[in-house]
C-alpha cells in the first residue's frame, strides 16, 4: 500500500515518513513525554518518551525491512490501526500498529501486535538482542 500521506494527519503522516525512510532521527520529537508502547512480548506498557523511543528504534530496526509493507490503514479521529506484512527469516509475519495521538499532534499510545506464534518467538528473540545490544546488557 502507498500511503497518501497528503491527507493523512500530521502525527501519522511524520509515521510513515519515518518508516519509509528508515529514518528513525524524528521518532522522539514525535512521542509524547508520556507516552505509552505496548509490547507484543512484553508484558505491562513501557511508560514514557525515552523508553518508547528505544522499543520502537528496536522493532524499526527489526522489522523494516524490504518487505515490510503496510497493507491496511483505518483513522478514525486521533486513532489510527496499521496493518502490516513482513518476511523475516523465512517466516512472514503479520501485525498491526495501533496509534493514538493527543491533541498536540504527538504520539502518546502505541501498540503492536503479530502473528503467527512462530513470528512472535523470533521478534521475541530478535527484539531481546537488539535491546541488550542497546542498552549494553
């Protein structure tokens, strides 16, 4: 799906830019200083900007590759549900991006989800060597 990104809200519209740049540089002016990332592996929320940034730096560079692609896309107010398809290591996976945005144009909720079982194991994996190479773990 190609995005128009002309009609699109500015929060998302900045969401795509980052994904189809692969430029992950405007991720934290985009986050809200509280917001909130929900993990398809991870148990609670991740609480605040910092955080989030470093979840989604993780997962951005996990999942963008190029294959990704985004087939679905439903914006209802400040809401937004991405649905996305990707190929890693043989296993194409299969997800939604569930964004919300305060009314200052910044991301405050966001929260993946994927299929199938093997393709949360390996982003599972994936997402915990990425983070422990981060954070020096």
């Amino acid at each position: 799906m190609d995005a128009d990104t002309n009609n699109m809200p500015t929060p998302l519209r900045r969401w795509h830019e980052i994904v189809r740049d692969r430029d992950l540089s405007g991720l934290h002016g985009l986050l809200a200083e509280d917001a909130r990332f929900h993990s398809p592996i991870v148990h609670r929320p991740q609480v605040g900007r910092v955080v989030t940034a470093m979840y989604l730096s993780a997962a951005c560079q996990v999942l963008l590759n190029d294959s990704f692609r985004y087939v679905r896309e439903v914006v209802s107010g400040r809401n937004a549900v991405l649905e996305f398809l990707v190929e890693i290591d043989g296993i194409e996976i299969n997800g939604v991006d569930m964004i919300r945005w305060n009314e200052s144009g910044r991301i405050d909720d966001f929260k993946v989800m994927i299929r199938p079982l093997k393709a949360i194991e390996l982003i599972h994996r994936k997402m915990r060597e990425m983070l422990a190479a981060s954070t020096g773990a």
